[in-house]
C-alpha cells in the first residue's frame, strides 16, 4: 500500500502516478477523497469514481477544480453545491455555467 499523504503531496504537484490516484480515490478516509478531488490532471476514471463519491464534500471539491467536460456534466449534479462549485469553477464552459446557477 502507499503512504496516502506522501501520494497526495505528489498528486498535488502533478507529480504523482495514476494508479496512486487509484488507491486514493477508493480509500475509506472522505478527507483524503476530497482532497485528491482538488488534484490536477487526475486519470478520467478517477474523475468519474470522484465524482459518484457519496460524500458531497468530494464532489464539490472535484466541481470546483476539474476539467471543463467534467465540470459540464456536474453542472447537472442534483446537489446545489456541487452546481455552485461549478460555476466557480474558471474550466466550466460558459453554457453549462449557465445551468449550474438555477
């Protein structure tokens, strides 16, 4: 197993390997999902594990920092706060930011 925190502090930096962000992002501990959610260049699978997450936590923390086809689709979230974290987040194509503020 990896040591989570080391493997986030890498993620972080973009400097981390994909199957770390694997392991993260099925780890038990929501803190440490949500914060591999604010990690950039994150494998597509893991973005879609991140964000399905039952933690809404998570899914607004990946809202607020990922890609703009991600953050189209969570723009469509059924939570309020995800849709909020959308449009703040400066990726989000203007269409769907249109979306995430009703």
């Amino acid at each position: 197993m990896i040591q989570p925190l080391a493997a986030l502090a890498l993620l972080g930096e973009g400097a981390g390997r994909p199957e770390w962000a694997r392991l993260v992002a099925a780890d038990p501990d929501a803190g440490r999902r949500e914060r591999l959610a604010a990690c950039p260049g994150l494998p597509a699978d893991v973005a879609e594990t991140l964000a399905a997450d039952p933690d809404i936590r998570v899914v607004v923390e990946l809202a607020l920092w990922t890609t703009s086809d991600m953050a189209a689709r969570l723009a469509e979230h059924p939570h309020a706060e995800a849709r909020r974290a959308v449009a703040a987040n400066e990726a989000t194509p203007p269409s769907a930011g249109r979306v995430a503020h009703r």
